[in-house]
C-alpha cells in the first residue's frame, strides 16, 4: 500500500518527488513567488494522475497571479527609472 502522506505516488514521478522538483525550483525567489510558482509546479506535476483538468485550472489560477506579481515588479522598476 503506496504511503498516501509521504510519498503518494501522484507526486513521485521519474524518481523525484515534487517537493523536491518545487524546492529546486523556487530557490533565492520571495516568499510569495515562490508560493506561486510551487504551485504551479505541483497541479502541472500530479494533473495526470490525480485529478485532470480541474489540476490544470488550478495551475492556470497561481499562474495568473503569478504573471501579475510579475507585472508589478516590472512596472515599479520603470516608476523607479522615470
């Protein structure tokens, strides 16, 4: 019986567990970000084996808030230069 709370097998894929992959991935970003984007990485990473569609809108959903904070900085970094 796979062990549903460590290692559930919808985040254990090619050897890597998600956690890991979204540790790797989300290194020197700020807290916010990097909520975002372990987000994105854990709907777009079990879709296929959890719960289809509705884990790729969910990625969609964190994905949008992530382009918008990155919107944001982008857009007080040119205030800082005028």
């Amino acid at each position: 019986m796979p062990d549903m709370v460590n290692h559930p097998p919808h985040y254990t894929q090619g050897g890597v567990e998600c956690i890991d992959a979204i540790r790797a991935a989300t290194v020197g970003r700020d807290a916010y970000e990097g909520y975002l984007t372990g987000q994105v990485i854990k709907y777009i990473w079990r879709y296929p084996f959890k719960n289809g569609l509705e884990d790729l809108r969910k990625a969609e959903f964190y994905l949008k808030r992530l382009i918008e904070k990155r919107e944001e900085k982008l857009h007080e970094s040119q205030s800082d230069v005028e």
